[in-house]
C-alpha cells in the first residue's frame, strides 16, 4: 500500500479505492475526515478574532440641567450579553463616563476593567436592564433605560450617594432599602415601586437611609403615602409626590411629620379635592417647611384661600405661577381653584290661560346669608367645605320645590278652566268620560 503524507496526517492514495467498499475501509475514511475537522478547528481556534473597539471622547457633557462636567463619552454602541464584550479605548484614570443612545442589555465587564477608578458613571437612552453598580461608585445617573434590576458588587454600596432611575420599569424596592443606606439623593419618580404595595409608598422604605436629603416618588402611581411603623427621615429636606392620584380620605398633612427636617413639600397635580390640616399645630408639625406646592389639584376656591392664608400666616411660601385657567375654575394668586357658585340655569315654560310663562331657577338666587352659613370653614380640620357634591343637593332642592310650585299652579289653573266650560255649556246634560266609569252631570 503506498501512502502520502500531507500536513502532518497520513491519507490513502488511490490505490486503496478498492478498500474502501469493504467495511473496513468506511471506517478507515470517516477516521480520516475526523482528523481533519479537527485539525480544521483548531486552526480557527488559533486565528485571532478582533473584539469591537469604541473609542470615547472628552466632552463638557450637562448631567443634570445647569450643570455639567468632563465626562469620557461613548456613543451608538450596540452589544449583546454572550457575544465578544466590546474594547473601550480612553484614558483609564477617568473617573466619569457616560454611555449614550446605545443597545445593551447589561454593562459589559470590559467597561469597568478600562475605568478600574470609575465614581460617576451616566446611562441615558439605552436598552440596559441590569444596572451594576460597583463599591467605588458615587454617582449613578440611569434615566430614561428598560432598567428592572440592580447588580450591588462589592459591599452594601455605603459609597454610592446619589442614584437616579427616573423613568425606568424598576420594582425592586428591597434592593434599596437593605443594600444602599449611604444614599443622600434618591430618585425613582416614574418607576413601578409601588405596583407591588397595592399602590401604597411607606417611608420605611428608607428608614435605613439616615443621610438621605432628597426623594423624589413623582408619577409612582401612588394612591396611598403610609407611616405604618412609624419611622422617621430625619435628614430629608426635599420630598417629591408630584403626580400621584392620593386619595384624601384618611390623607392628613401630619403625615409628613415623620420628616423634621422637611424644607420644600411638592403635591403639584395629585387631583386632591380636599386636604386635611391641623391648624393649631401646623408649625410644631413641620419646623422647617418654607415651600409647598400646591397646583394642579381640584380645591374649591374657599378652601384653596383660606389655607393660603393660613400657610402664609405660618412662614409658608405656596408657589403659582398659571396665567390661565379652565373654564369653572378661577385663578387666584397664580393657583387655579375650582369655583365654588356654579351657575346653573333651568327653564320651565307651561301655558296658563291662553299665556305663556317661564321661570328661571339658577343658584345664584340661593340667599347669601344662607349660602355663607353652609360654607362656614372648620378651624380644625377642613377649611372651606362646600364640595361639589354638596353643591349639586342644593341645585336639586331648588329644582324639586319650583317643579312642585308650577304642578301646584298647572292642576289649579286647569280646574279653573274645566269648571268655566261646565257651567257655560249650552247643553242640558254634560258628560265627562273617565274610563271606565261614565259620571252625569245635571245642567
């Protein structure tokens, strides 16, 4: 039998052709093609596959409106989780980095080997779902991602001051709590934390935060603000519910006096229609509130200017700035307040003797000396209470009593005619057919 050999390997020649119809030859060849995928793949294993490089570049990148820093930027980069991490390209001493306007699902590992000092790190407008957050951090600015869950690495993240997920589809409400207690800035307006609490926040969600300054729950979808334990934020100044449906029954102000230090309330846009304030203690409550915004809810106008004065009478400062407001509603001092006379007009026309009457019924006619004694403010809880259910009772007491005058004055006016016509009938005998009887009356 005469062989060749080639690269290494011994093949058969031609002359061997006759074996390879007997079995032993078939064997003989697949052992053959066996050598040579292997040998196949392992020159692909040895031929060098070049990751995706991204190069970053040095901007003066506005983080936060009016504030802006050197950052290393990256910008467009797309990478999937299992696939080649990417080569970032900058200079490693960097300790600001901001990715933008790309598709990830998570951070790749490469990123974090690159910038081993990395403190403030911005991810805006990306696909990223898992957010990493490692010891050295500082500042972690992730508005505006897809992002469901944190990856803490490294400790209990006590390094990490300020964390924003504004806008994400975030829950994870425990990894918080327990694991970042060094926050001082905590924003998670927009996100779904309170889907899982029946639409409830507690404060002693952050109970373990004694540093935290601000917090910012805007557009939670939050109906409830619950102390259910009793904690108390002692540091926090500023505390953001803007935009959340809170239901009044059972909502007190004195809530809030869980928070000492508590400087700037905002309530803007919660479709309140009643608020609840101890007006005796209002400054004992909160020490230190010197702002409360209050637009974009639905107060009746009374209670909207007596707790105006009442919060300025206090040193508090109640922000407005509408220019317009809807019809039904006026604006006063900047706030746009439901108003509390609704003019409604009903007119009833009937005939009467060959004449035409109408009768207007409006509220405006409500006595205002009566109307006064029924919007007399309670001192100690509600100021100014004349809902618009309240309202509507009025309007149809009104309506019922003038309906019944006119039925009372159509059935008289009606026997009055029916008498006239009977006693001046030329006929000697009248009869009135009232089913199913027949009454005879004599002329």
């Amino acid at each position: 039998m005469r062989e060749k050999r080639f690269a290494g390997k011994t093949l058969a020649t031609p002359t061997l052709k006759k074996r390879l119809h007997q079995p032993q030859g078939m064997i003989y060849l697949v052992q053959q093609c066996n050598h040579y995928v292997i040998y196949v793949l392992f020159l692909i294993r040895l031929t060098p596959i070049n990751a995706q490089s991204w190069i970053g570049a040095l901007e003066n990148y506005e983080y936060v409106p009016n504030e802006s820093a050197q950052f290393y930027v990256f910008r467009n980069i797309t990478w999937r989780k299992g696939t080649l991490e990417p080569a970032f390209i900058g200079d490693p001493t960097k300790t600001m980095v901001a990715l933008l306007d790309s598709t990830l699902d998570s951070l790749p590992a490469s990123l974090f080997e690159k910038f081993p000092q990395l403190q403030w790190l911005v991810v805006r407008n990306t696909t990223l779902e898992v957010l990493p957050i490692m010891s050295h951090m500082e500042r972690v600015y992730a508005e505006g991602n897809r992002i469901k869950t944190l990856l803490i690495k490294g400790g209990l993240g006590e390094r990490l001051k300020q964390l924003h997920l504004r806008n994400n589809p975030f829950c994870d409400i425990h990894a918080i709590w327990v694991r970042l207690t060094g926050l001082e800035v905590l924003d998670l307006s927009g996100t779904d934390i309170a889907e899982k609490f029946e639409n409830m926040i507690d404060i002693r969600w952050f109970s373990r935060m004694p540093k935290l300054i601000v917090l910012r729950l805007a557009n939670v979808d939050a109906y409830y603000f619950e102390n259910v334990d009793e904690k108390t934020l002692p540091n926090v100044k500023l505390l953001d519910l803007a935009g959340n449906p809170i239901t009044p029954v059972n909502f007190q102000l004195e809530v809030f006096r869980a928070l000492p230090a508590l400087e700037e309330l905002d309530l803007r846009n919660a479709i309140m229609t009643d608020l609840s304030v101890s007006v005796a203690a209002t400054r004992s409550n909160f020490p230190s509130l010197q702002r409360i915004y209050l637009d974009g809810n639905d107060f009746n106008c009374d209670l909207m200017k007596a707790l105006l004065t009442h919060l300025k009478a206090n040193g508090i400062e109640v922000p407005g700035n509408a220019a317009t407001c809807s019809l039904g509603y006026e604006n006063y001092e900047g706030l746009c307040c439901r108003s509390t006379i609704l003019i409604v007009e009903v007119e009833i026309t009937t005939v009467l003797s060959r004449k035409e009457t109408t009768l207007t019924l409006g509220a405006t006619d409500i006595d205002a000396g009566m109307y006064q004694s029924l919007v007399q403010p309670d001192v100690e809880h509600n100021i100014g209470v004349l809902s618009s259910e309240e309202s509507v009772i009025v309007l149809a007491y009104i309506f019922v009593v003038a309906f019944s005058v006119v039925v009372v004055v159509c059935v008289c006016a009606s026997h009055m005619i029916l008498t006239k016509r009977l006693f001046h009938s030329p006929y000697k005998m009248v009869s009135i057919s009232i089913r199913p009887m027949r009454y005879f009356l004599p002329t």
